[in-house]
C-alpha cells in the first residue's frame, strides 16, 4: 500500500511538472512584460492609431462590457477619440439614437423605454436577446449625460427596418436584400461615417467587433469557401492607422445541433495568467509565445498565428 502512494505521489509529481513546462514560455514572457492594465493598453494605443478594433468575446458576455465601460469613461477616450462604432445595431438607428444619446436630463421612465426600443430594433434577428446592447447604449447616455466631452455612438450593421416588415416573406426579402455581404458592407458603413466625421486630423474611433469580424485576414472555411471578415476591409483602407486587439475568450464550435466551448491552446493560456494570479493585462503579441501559437479561434486548419491575426491582446478576469 505503501510503495502504491507512493507511486501515485510520482505521478502527479511528474503530470504537475509536465504542466508547468508547457506553460513556462508564457510565464516566463507575463513575468518580464511591461505590466499594463486591458483599460490602460487599449487607450495607449490610440496614440499611435486612429482606428483601434477591439475583438469581442460571445456576443452574450457581460464581462468585456465592464471593459468597455472603463474605456469610454477614460479622460483621454472622451476628450481626444469620441467617438464609437459596432458591429451590432442597424445603421439606419444612428440618427434616433444619436439624438437620445445626446440629450441630457432626459426622464428615467423614458430612458428605460427607449433603451428597450432600441434593443428590439438593434438587429436583423428575430430576436436579439443579448442584453449588453443596452448596457453599452446606457453606458455612454450616462456619460453624455454628466460630462461636456461626449460619446459619438455609430451602430454600423446592414441596414434593415422592422417597419418594414409585417411577415416572414417580408422579413425574408429584408433580409437577404439588406444583409449580404455583410462584412464588406459593415466595413462600408464605417468608413464612410469616418470619413464624413467633422474634418479634423486628430479625430480617432473605437470599433468593436465580434470574432472573426476583428481578424485582419480574410479567411478559409471548411467547404474551400473564403470567409470575407470586416476588420480585414478596414485594414485594407486605414493600413497602419488601425489596429486590432483580441479580448480574451474562448473557443466557441457548433457541431449540427450541439454547441460547445474550449479554452485557448487547451488551456496553457488561461494556466499561464492564473499561475501568476493575473486578471487584468494588455500586452503586444508580435514576438511572443502567446503570438506564435496557431490560430485554434478559427475551426478550419491553417497557418495562421494570432499575431497573424491581432496586433494587441487583453485578459480581463477569467472565463
């Protein structure tokens, strides 16, 4: 019995050991990295750049807005950037819910209630359920609300009007007249609301947008298919002026009717941060161990890394 504890006390020994030699390159670059917060890296980077696109985790987690919401709070953000653009929130809302956005002193009861009409008008699904949405919208209402320096909100999807819609042949023909290709109209939206921004060499935008929306690259999906990704478009125009930073998430995969999750490398990631007790950091990831792994956020097989993929990276809090 003795000699079969013991036994057992090697194997862990050993599986621990092999543990931490897989994190160790991880550890050993968070141990000698210049330690930023997501908060502070993010807003660091729009000193060099005027078009910073943050890739969003599931559309349904909360968490990365408690981020945004220390972004768009930032001094720096509301005196020299202003302005914000998302993937989610149909382009013909921006002139209603600039007006509400900018009106101060407005009462609680109509606030709420625009704030509910504006979710349920946000997007081309039937139900869009996610309730960040309206977090985000009251986030900057409260700041434009208390401060001289306001928020410019740009929702920037395809453009599709419910009022226009009385039943699913209409819905249907909305839709597909409306929504395809979506990416490169995404794009369009953003560029083109950009450019027409008060003329100012300064002027500078927050672009968040979700998953692979954000990669820098078009990229292959499994039927041989070239999946055309918004961030690749803004790259194309904006060229060194935009950069892209990945908040941390998880692997998402649907198999037919089954959806599952998996973390970042199996885990080394997420292993790495936690051995050092870290949850709140931003860092480059060109040169890093982190940049050099392969691109497992995508399903389909490539060469791609994730600093092929991203210029920045932030962990805020763990999954």
């Amino acid at each position: 019995m003795k000699y079969t504890f013991l036994f057992l006390l090697l194997l862990c020994s050993m599986f621990g050991n092999a543990q931490k030699r897989d994190i160790e390159p991880y550890v050993n670059f968070l141990e000698n990295v210049e330690r930023k917060s997501a908060k502070d890296y993010i807003i660091e980077q729009f000193k060099d750049h005027d078009i910073v696109i943050l890739c969003e985790r599931d559309h349904r987690d909360l968490t990365q807005y408690e981020l945004i919401k220390e972004v768009l709070s930032d001094d720096y953000f509301k005196k020299h950037v202003k302005n914000l653009f998302t993937e989610i929130g149909v382009i013909n809302l921006q002139p209603e819910i600039t007006e509400f956005l900018k009106t101060k002193g407005l009462d609680s009861l109509y606030v709420e209630n625009k704030l509910k009409e504006f979710q349920f008008n946000s997007s081309f699904w039937v139900l869009w359920e996610k309730y960040n949405y309206q977090y985000l919208l009251r986030t900057i209402y409260d700041i434009n609300n208390s401060s001289d320096n306001q928020i410019s909100y740009y929702p920037s999807d395809s453009e599709f009007d419910w009022q226009k819609v009385d039943n699913l042949e209409e819905y249907v023909r909305e839709q597909d007249f409306e929504i395809e290709p979506r990416d490169s109209i995404m794009a369009y939206n953003i560029i083109n609301t950009f450019e027409r921004l008060r003329p100012n060499k300064d002027k500078k935008a927050l672009v968040i947008l979700n998953y692979r929306h954000a990669f820098k690259m078009h990229v292959p999906r499994n039927n041989g298919e070239i999946q055309e990704n918004a961030a690749k478009y803004l790259f194309d125009y904006f060229g060194d002026r935009a950069t892209n930073i990945l908040i941390h998430q998880a692997i998402f995969r649907k198999k037919e009717k089954d959806y599952s999750y998996a973390l970042i490398q199996n885990g080394k990631w997420d292993a790495s941060f936690k051995a050092l007790n870290l949850e709140d950091i931003g860092f480059d990831l060109s040169r890093t161990a982190f940049g050099r792994d392969s691109l497992d956020l995508w399903p389909v097989a490539s060469s791609y890394t994730y600093e092929d993929t991203f210029d920045g990276f932030v962990f805020y809090r763990p999954i």
